[in-house]
C-alpha cells in the first residue's frame, strides 16, 4: 500500500511539472520569444539553452530578473503582467528544453583578453567543495577553505589528497561553515594562520535548531594537522542566532598589526545598528584578540569594545590598500543595493536604516538612501552582482594593475577591475566572465591573480601572455 501511494505521489508531481512546462511554453511564446527566440536558441537577446547564464544561473536569480527585469539592459520588468506562478512555469518550461537539448556550461576558458592583457588561464585546483577562500604561506604552498569544512593545501602545483586533520567543527548548513583563511603577514617568523567559520553552541541548548555566530581562531600547521589553536573571538553566547545565512566573514590585517573582521547582519538587519551586539559590523582586533585601546566604542558603556563600525549587512570581501592603508570592503545588498566602502573608524554605513535595495521579494525595506550621519557607499550596484572576493592587485606581472581593486560576484560570475582615485571609482571593468561563481579573489606571491570558483569547485591562475 504504501508502495502504491508513492508511486501516485510520483506520478502526481511529474504531471504536474508537464503541465507547469506546457503552461511556460505558451506563456514563453507570448512574452519571451520576440527576443529570446522561438526555439529559445537566441535572437535580439541571448540565447537559453546554450548553459551560460550572464546575469545568474540559479532559478531564484532567474526568477528575479523575469519579474523585475535588467533595465538598463533593455529587459524590462513582468512584474505587472506575469504571476509568480506563470514564471515559474517559464522557468520550468526553459529548464525543460536545457534538458533536451543537453545544454552544458561551457569548460574553463584557456584564455581570456581584458584592455590591457592577454592572460594565459590555468586551472590551480579542482573537485573542491563549494572553495571559499585562498591564501599562500609561501611561494610554492597555497591554503584553500572548503565551506563544508576542510582545510586543503595545494604543494608546488598539487592539491594534496587529505585535509588538514584537527580543525574547528564547523555548522555546515545555509551560508554557515568554514569560511576564511587568512597567513599571518609575519608567518616566516610565527606561523599563525587564522580561520573565520561558523560556530554552533550545543551544550545546554535543547531546541532543535542551535544557535550559531561567527568565530575567529589561529593556530598552526604542523604535521599536516591544526595544532596552537586560540580562539581569538567568540561572541557572547546569548547574542548568537539560529539564522543560517550571513555571517560575513574575511580577514585582513592592516600596517600597525590590527585584524579586521566582518561579521553580517545574521539576518537580523535592524541589529546591525545596535553597538551591543556582533552582527552587522567592522570588528578590530590585534592579532592575539586583544583590543586596541583606539578603537571608537572602547568607551561608550555596553558597547562591543571590538567594533570598528556599524551598520554593514553582509561584507563578503576585505582589502587593505598596499600603500594607504586604508580598509575596503564590498557588501551584498538585498535586490539591488551591493556596495563598495572604504570603511572608517566609528562611521555608520546605514543598514538597514538607508539602502539603495529592496526585499527579494520586490517591497520595500526603507524609503531612506541618505541620511546625514550615515555614510555613502563610493559605489553601490543595482541591480546586484552578489559582490564577493576583494583584493588590491599587489604584484609586478600586471603592472598596469598595480594598486586596482579586484572584485568578485557571486551571481554575476565575474571578476571586475577597479580603478580608484581618492574615494571615487573612476573605471570600472569585467575581466572575467561565465567561469563560475566567484567566491574569492586575491594576488599571489608571484604576481599571478587567483580566483576561486564555485560550480565549478574549481581555483583557476591567471598570468599575462
């Protein structure tokens, strides 16, 4: 019997899938076809069914650009003359004629050509699971983050086969697990390397869905095992969240020794304003967890003597300029509304008080973008790119990069390059394209840029011809 009921249970959805395709072809026909083509092969606009998707593979990506459109492209919105339904059965209708037809994402690029270079493109690692984050310890030695929660190193051009065995367990659910890693500047000296990952409190907890709250620790290789570990900040443990989604987090270190971390907003945007809680900020440490006396809410009765500034939703990249020292950060928007800061001590950048975005769902979370004592993006995407990686190009190869900011986007698939004078952002130009998410960014030792992908799981190396 029970047989029996799954079987129909089976047969039930599958019809009801044909027939949500049979609705998407007719609605496709009416609304999509003009430009997209009849057979969904391409005309006045891309194709559907060739496996590349510029503006976000993913259905949710898809669906939000269907019913709010890409209008500075020329695609406009269907918001007023689609149902959610009736995109989904578009949508559902496109996924069924890639299926047919076998469309594929297309293999890694062997080469790519910006304004100034060609670059010869290799692939680094590959068969990672969901990379996170590179960083080197020496010329010939890599680490690369797993978000599930495995520390891989890549030796003299190889992945090794087993993780590093002994580090933190981490909560590997949603956007939770094991998230940066960072070398000490001084790690000839010291040997320090530090983690960011999402940390869960099981003990004394009862419910089924514990709370979790990002976690910053270092410690030491030795042996291809962790060993040294220091936690170096935890938050109190009654400000954790059962959330599973943004908790940030990168790891940058600036000239006088200071750590800088970013914790997002947890999904708790109105905490972001809140100096008595982690989510939603800058925090500054130095490099054994100590507080720096300088830091601008080491004063103010119960704030969070850590905090560097307030009011960031979800910071996904970090970078200390080469020669300023200044800290610059890109942060995911909600639809609309990613962001470029060069973050301050003590400033306010506004989430979710001011925001150029609006809910995924297309309402309004606030009809403020300025506010006097809350601080201007110096360049904010809308629609959003899903913002990612940061770094400043710091080698010699591509010398005439020396010093741009290098951004990554999730959704976008991009690498973008970035020309700053002063606080603006003069230029602005993609670099990579349709290779994968890009999760991470950063300089090699020798000069090559690294960009870390996922879906692929895969770091690709980029050199000039």
């Amino acid at each position: 019997m029970k047989t029996t009921f799954v079987l129909f249970t089976i047969f039930i959805l599958s019809l009801s899938l044909t027939v949500n395709a049979q609705d998407g072809a007719l609605l496709y026909g009416q609304n999509c076809a003009s430009c997209h083509g009849a057979n969904l092969g391409g005309g006045n606009a891309t194709s559907l069914v060739d496996g590349i998707w510029q503006f976000g593979a993913e259905n949710g990506y898809v669906f939000r650009n269907i019913k709010f459109g890409i209008p500075h492209l020329g695609m406009p919105s269907y918001e007023a003359t689609l149902s959610d339904g009736d995109i989904n059965a578009i949508i559902s209708y496109i996924r069924e004629s890639e299926n047919k037809v076998g469309a594929k994402k297309p293999p890694i690029a062997k080469e790519m050509e910006t304004m100034d270079y060609k670059m010869d493109v290799e692939i680094f690692a590959e068969g990672l699971e969901v990379p996170w984050a590179i960083d080197f310890m020496d010329k010939n030695t890599a680490l690369i983050t797993e978000r599930p929660g495995r520390l891989r190193i890549v030796k003299n051009g190889i992945l090794l086969d087993e993780p590093v065995k002994n580090t933190p367990e981490v909560l590997n659910q949603g956007q939770g697990g094991l998230m940066d890693v960072a070398v000490d500047p001084d790690f000839k000296e010291n040997g320090w390397i530090y983690l960011a990952y999402s940390h869960v409190l099981t003990s004394g907890y009862d419910g089924n869905r514990p709370p979790a709250m990002t976690r910053i620790v270092r410690g030491k290789i030795e042996n291809n095992s962790w060993t040294n570990e220091e936690v170096l900040f935890e938050a109190p443990h009654d400000t954790y969240r059962t959330t599973r989604h943004h908790y940030g987090c990168r790891i940058v270190f600036d000239p006088e020794g200071h750590l800088f971390f970013a914790i997002g907003d947890r999904g708790a945007g109105y905490q972001a304003q809140d100096f008595t809680l982690p989510n939603g900020k800058v925090h500054r440490i130095f490099k054994d967890g100590s507080i720096p006396e300088d830091n601008p809410f080491v004063n103010e009765e119960g704030a969070m003597k850590s905090l560097f500034s307030l009011g960031n939703r979800n910071i996904q990249g970090m970078a200390v300029h080469p020669e300023t020292g200044e800290l610059w950060t890109t942060e995911h928007g909600p639809l609309g509304g990613d962001e470029l800061n060069r973050i301050e001590s003590g400033k306010n950048y506004g989430w979710e008080t001011i925001t150029y975005g609006k809910n995924y769902n297309g309402t309004i979370i606030t009809e403020e973008t300025h506010r006097p004592d809350m601080e201007q993006p110096n360049l904010y995407w809308r629609p959003s790119i899903a913002v990612c990686g940061l770094d400043f190009y710091r080698g010699d190869l591509f010398s005439k990069w020396k010093n741009k900011l290098l951004v990554g986007a999730l959704k976008y698939e991009e690498v973008r390059l970035l020309q700053i004078e002063g606080d603006n952002v003069i230029h602005e130009e993609v670099i990579v394209k349709n290779q994968g998410r890009v999760r991470d960014v950063s300089t090699g030792p020798e000069g090559a840029i690294y960009v870390v992908l996922n879906n692929p799981g895969t770091v690709i190396k980029l050199t000039p011809q």
